[in-house]
C-alpha cells in the first residue's frame, strides 16, 4: 500500500474553499491547510492547463472555533419517565448485570466500574446493580480515606467519566437488591 500523496497546491486551495463554506453540526476547532506557494508546484506536461480555481478571499479570517465543554448533569435527577420510577420503587425491574465494589480500594474500584461498564453495554443490559456498600457521613476532604469513600464518589465518576452519555439515571436500590448499599444504573437504550 502506497503511502498518501498530499494534496497538490490547487487541491489544497480548493479544499480550503470547500471547507470555508461548511458549518460544523458540533463546533470544534477547524484545522485549515494551508496551501504551499505556487511556485513549488511541479511542471505541468505540455499541452495540459491547470485547473481552474477562483481566488480565495484574503479578508476570511481562518476559523477557530474553541470547543464547547458539555456540562456535567446530574445523574441522580430526572432522566427517566413515571413507569420507571414506579418499577424501581417496587422492585419490579430486575438487572441485568450486578457489579460489586464493595470493599475494593478507591482506585481499583474505579477502574472496575468503568471496565463494568464497558462489559455491560457491551451485553446490552439496560439496568446494572452497582453494589457499593452503605454511605458514611463523609466529609468533602475525606472522602478517600474513611468508609463509604466509594459511594461518595460513585455519582461523580459516573457524571465525568466515559460512559455519562449512556447512562439515563441513577436510583437507589430496593430493599430487595441491597437497599442503601446499592445502586441502580439504567442505560440508555442504543437508537
């Protein structure tokens, strides 16, 4: 396989052109190719014309476009309908993949929940029991050294991490599947 050529002066204008005039469905920053002088380009065989290209304005500032930071919405809030919130009050939604961290160590646990959660969507469960013990009184500096670190923590790697776009909300878990220790996760179903 041959390695990519680059593009050639013209084809680098006209892609400059081209680019210009799109707008971005999600603003990011644009990176634009610059072309190289016209006199770098090589020869043109005898009797062939370059092609034609209309000049690019020199008045169109290149665009730069920072990129937007999503904002971290709380999980543990709306996202699911009535009939959900009934089922989970009454235990009748039954997981579909249980996850336990209790009594791992604050890094491992978080390495386990996002490997967990890779596992999950990839079986395609919609609700995972995230066992993490029972809540301490934790104070926002001790959250890593005292009990119940873990459940301290839980709702802000789920919000900032990998898979918050997948995730449709964060419950508390029935009495049934292990009350104030546990957690319900629903995903989002894939479209």
């Amino acid at each position: 396989m041959r390695p990519p050529r680059g593009l050639s002066p013209q084809e680098a204008e006209l892609w400059a052109r081209v680019a210009a005039t799109v707008k971005p469905l999600r603003p990011r920053a644009i990176a634009v190719v610059a072309a190289e002088p016209a006199s770098a380009a090589p020869p043109l065989p005898p009797g062939k014309r370059p092609p034609r290209i209309a000049p690019v304005p020199a008045t169109q500032p290149a665009l730069r476009v920072a990129p937007v930071a999503r904002p971290v919405r709380p999980l543990d809030r709306d996202g699911l309908d009535g009939s959900w919130e009934k089922k989970l009050a009454r235990a009748e939604v039954h997981p579909d993949f249980t996850l336990d961290l209790h009594g791992h160590g604050l890094d491992a646990a978080h390495a386990r929940l996002d490997h967990g959660l890779i596992q999950a969507l990839a079986l395609g469960a919609r609700v995972v029991l995230l066992i993490t013990g029972r809540p301490r009184p934790a104070e926002a500096a001790d959250r890593g050294e005292r009990r119940g670190a873990i459940r301290a923590k839980v709702l802000d790697w789920l919000a900032a991490g990998p898979h918050a776009s997948r995730i449709a909300a964060v419950r508390p878990a029935h009495r049934k599947h292990g009350g104030a220790g546990a957690l319900y996760i629903i995903l989002r179903r894939v479209k």
